[in-house]
C-alpha cells in the first residue's frame, strides 16, 4: 500500500510524538505508574495532531488519513516510546 503525502507526515509526526512521550517520561513529566499509561499521550496526541491537519486543509478531520496510516503512526509512535523508556508503563 502506497501512503500519500499527508499520511506519510501524519506516520513521521506519530514517530515524533513517542519520542517526545518517551522524553516526558524520562525527565519526570509523565509518571510512569501514573492514571494514563505514557502511550495514551501518544494516541491523544495523534488525535490533535489530525484535527489540526484537517482544519488546516480543509477537510473534514478524520477524512485526510486512511486507518492503515494511523495504525502504523500508532504503533511507530508506541515502538519508538518502548525503545527509549525500555516500557510501557
């Protein structure tokens, strides 16, 4: 499957935000055992991330990415998040 532009940066922007999460939590501003587990900021952070796209562009949110790219913008941004703090929680 061939991602367009947007999703590509939509897929590069959830890499990012594990490695912002996963610096949150490094430096303390994130609990590790705290209410919301660090990949809930991940996923919440996607979420804004393609409203803002979808204002941006015009669309609707939630019409400029396919599901495939924001499961993989998920995952990526979840791997990047395990392999930085070394877990989830």
């Amino acid at each position: 499957m061939r991602f367009s532009r947007p999703e590509q940066f939509f897929i590069a922007a959830g890499a990012g935000l594990g490695a912002l999460a996963s610096l949150a939590v490094n430096t303390g501003w994130i609990a590790r055992g705290g209410t919301f587990p660090p990949f809930v900021y991940v996923l919440l952070a996607l979420a804004v991330v393609e409203v803002v796209a979808g204002f941006a562009t015009k669309q609707p949110p939630g019409t400029l990415f396919s599901m495939p790219a924001r499961i993989l913008a998920f995952a990526l941004g979840v791997g990047v998040l395990l392999l930085l703090t070394g877990s989830l929680a």
